[in-house]
C-alpha cells in the first residue's frame, strides 16, 4: 500500500468513529450561572403572574353561568380587562426570557463556530505535511535521514500525524453536526419568541377592544339594568338585522353579510364536521392580525423556504406570483400566509388532497373564499374541533395558531379569544335560525 493510500485509508476509518462530547467548549461557569438565575427570576413572575390570570379566568367562567345581566357583563368585562392587563404583562417577561435564551445560543453558537474553523485550520496543516511527505520518493526520504533510526522516527511521526488527521475528521463532523442542531434549536426559538409578539398585539386589540365595549354598553343603558334588557332583547328579536350585519374579514378585504358567511360556514360543516360558528370565529380571528394580512409580496415577506411550494400553487392556478397578496412580514419573523385562513404554502399543499376530494376545485385557491373555508374546516376537524365540545374545539384552535407548541400556556389567550367570539356568533346563528 503507497503512503497516499494509507493515508485515505485512515480517513476512511475515522469516519465511523464514535463522537465524543468533550468537543465543544461548554459556556463558561459564571456566564452560565447568570444566566440561569436571570431566567429563574423571569419563571417565577412568570408563574405568579398565570396564578392571578387563572384567578381571573375562574371568575369569569363563574359569573358566565348566572343568568344574563348589566352588573354580570359588566363585572365579566372588568376581569376580562383585568385578564387582559396580565397576559400581556405575561407576553412581555416571556419574551424577555427568550431574548435571554436566544443570546446565550447565539454565543454557544459562535463558540462552536469558532471551534469549528480551528479544526479546519489544523487538520490543513497536517494534511500538507502528509502532501509534502507524500511526493517524496522512498530514495529521498532515506538520504534525509543519516540512520534507519531517524527514518522510522519519521515514519512514526507520520503515523501520529494520520491519527490526528482522523481524530480531526471526526472533530470536524460532530462540530458541523453540533452547529446544524444549534442553529435550528435558534430557529425554533426566533419561531416562538415571533408568534408570542404576534399574539401580543392581538392581546393589545382585544383589551382596547372590551374597554370600548364597556364604555358603550354604560353609554347605551345608562347603567340601568332594565335598559339593558331592553337592548338585548331588541339586538336577538330582529332575524332580519341580525342577517344584514356585516361579517368582516379585514386583512384580506373581504366583507360580507353574517348570513353569506354563515352560507359558507355551512357548506365546510356538512364536509368536515366542524361548527359553522367556531369556523366562522377562527377566520375572524385569524383575519384580524391587522394591515399586515394580505398586504405583503411572496418575494420580500415570505420565508425562503416556502417560496417553492407558492411557485407551485401559483403556478397550478396559473396566476403570476407577484400579483398574488401574502401576509406582509411585521417587525418581526416572516409573513407570507395567505388567503382569508391565512395558510403557509407547504401547509396548503398538504391539503389540497382533501380539499379537491370535498369541493372539486382542482386546483383549490387558498385566495377563494370556499376553499379558505374548507380548509379551515379540514384542518381544524383533523384536530379535533369535528367533535364539537368545547374543549375539543379550543385545542383544535390551538393548535391551529401554535402547533405542536398548543399546550404553552402562553398561548391560551388564543384559543379563549376564539371561543368567546364562537360564543357570540352561535348566538346571532341562533336568531338567524329562529331557535
């Protein structure tokens, strides 16, 4: 066997060695220590501040269950506030954490990196010596040294040098592979940390929202509660108003009477199973993001990585990419949903199986109003929301904003916005049917 071979020989071998962990430098002792007394601070206020929104959130699970009143929605409207006031605060110390969690990867990250460019650097200089070593012939090599001892000293040497080399390969690999996890353990962070701001903005909208509500509820009854009997039984008598109120899809642009929505509601129930009221409230919530819906380009808001999978609807529609509106990217993490359900590319993809098989539309158009729906209803009911119980339901609505990070309860002010709105639709889909 030739020295070059020999050579690749050990490389070869080094390959399938295992991977010790000693490899990567850890962070240092007291820059780890202050870390993780900072995010033990930021867990315990954490902690303290969802024991007084369950406070809250009990309270307003009990006052629900008396009969209709001025004083009870008045008094569910204040905790709601209340709650609201501290979800928010909640948001705010979670998202601090992350920014604590992200710059600590980031520096693991760089060390690894750092690492990783040395390894490189010192297996370069031992693969030259090998080189050097290599395009000498056996004649030359024995003239450089004045005794066989000398040579065989070399040719040990040499032998060392290999093993390094494989030593240095399998460093390299475990460095690359060390630094691929950590980017997307960073990836996954950003994910987060980006649907936590998303949905602190809705947080703000819906707590100025119930504020609103309640100053125009006092205004309208003057605080006497048999002024307010008389409104609400004024706002459920008339079938025929409650039918003409405008059901707003504001993001995407589309408004529509309660009635026509409920009409499409309908049709994705009696195919998915799921209930037109709690369908027509995620579209409703997931179209109230703000200006940011439906007001951005593939190019500059969508994520690289679903820009492929959009060619491919697009292209299937035969429509031109750039005229086609996606949700535009905030301050933060990407845009790029589309349609009234506001769906990624690849999610869409995933469904347009089932929704061709449901609806015909072949190619389904996520920017269709039929096929937003059925989609919607397709996967929500593939969550559980087909089911129809409330708990069910708010999972399925969970899951549909976070994933498989449903259960954070970070993220239940999602799936109780959903389901109050669900409450307050089924009661005008109730008039509407006369029961």
């Amino acid at each position: 066997m030739s020295k070059r071979s020999t050579i690749i020989a050990f490389l070869g071998a080094g390959v399938g060695f295992g991977i010790l962990s000693f490899f990567v430098a850890p962070i240092r002792y007291s820059e780890a220590e202050g870390v993780t007394q900072l995010k033990n601070d930021l867990n315990q206020q954490l902690e303290e501040v969802q024991q007084q929104i369950e406070v809250y959130r009990g309270q307003i699970k009990q006052r629900s269950a008396d009969a209709k009143s001025l004083k009870r929605d008045i008094a569910i409207l204040d905790d709601q506030i209340a709650q609201g006031a501290l979800e928010i605060k909640q948001i705010e110390l979670a998202i601090k954490k992350f920014d604590i969690v992200l710059e600590a990867q980031k520096q693991e990250i760089a060390e690894v990196d750092e690492q990783l460019g040395q390894e490189k650097v010192l297996l370069s200089e031992y693969l030259r010596t090998i080189n050097d070593y290599d395009q000498k012939s056996l004649s030359e090599v024995l003239l450089e040294n004045e005794n066989f001892s000398d040579f065989f000293n070399e040719i040990q040497s040499l032998d060392e040098i290999q093993d390094k080399i494989r030593i240095g390969f399998q460093k390299i690999l475990f460095l690359k592979n060390r630094l691929e996890e950590k980017k997307s353990d960073l990836e996954q962070e950003r994910q987060q940390q980006d649907d936590l701001r998303a949905l602190q903005q809705l947080q703000q909208r819906s707590q100025q929202e119930q504020k609103d509500k309640k100053k125009d509820l006092l205004g309208r009854t003057n605080g006497q509660e048999s002024l307010f009997n008389a409104l609400i039984k004024r706002a459920y008598s008339d079938s025929a108003s409650i039918k003409s109120q405008l059901y707003l899809l504001e993001g995407v642009g589309l408004r529509m009477t309660i009635e026509e929505a409920l009409a499409y509601a309908e049709y994705a129930s009696a195919k998915t199973g799921v209930r037109p009221a709690y369908l027509l409230a995620v579209l409703k919530e997931e179209s109230s993001w703000g200006t940011n819906v439906g007001t951005g380009s593939w190019r500059t808001d969508m994520n690289q990585r679903d820009h492929q999978a959009f060619l491919d609807i697009c292209k299937k529609l035969k429509v031109d990419p750039n005229k086609m509106p996606v949700s535009r990217k905030p301050s933060y993490g990407w845009g790029g949903a589309m349609g009234p359900a506001q769906f990624l590319p690849s999610t869409w993809l995933d469904l347009e199986p089932k929704i061709i098989k449901l609806t015909g539309h072949d190619p389904p158009n996520p920017w269709d109003i039929n096929d937003a729906f059925m989609a919607a209803g397709l996967k929500l009911g593939g969550n559980g929301a087909n089911l129809g119980a409330p708990d069910a339901e708010w999972k399925a609505a969970m899951v549909y904003f976070a994933g498989g990070n449903w259960n954070n309860p970070l993220y239940r002010f999602y799936g109780d916005s959903v389901m109050d709105l669900a409450e307050v639709i089924q009661e005008q889909v109730n008039a509407i049917r006369g029961e």
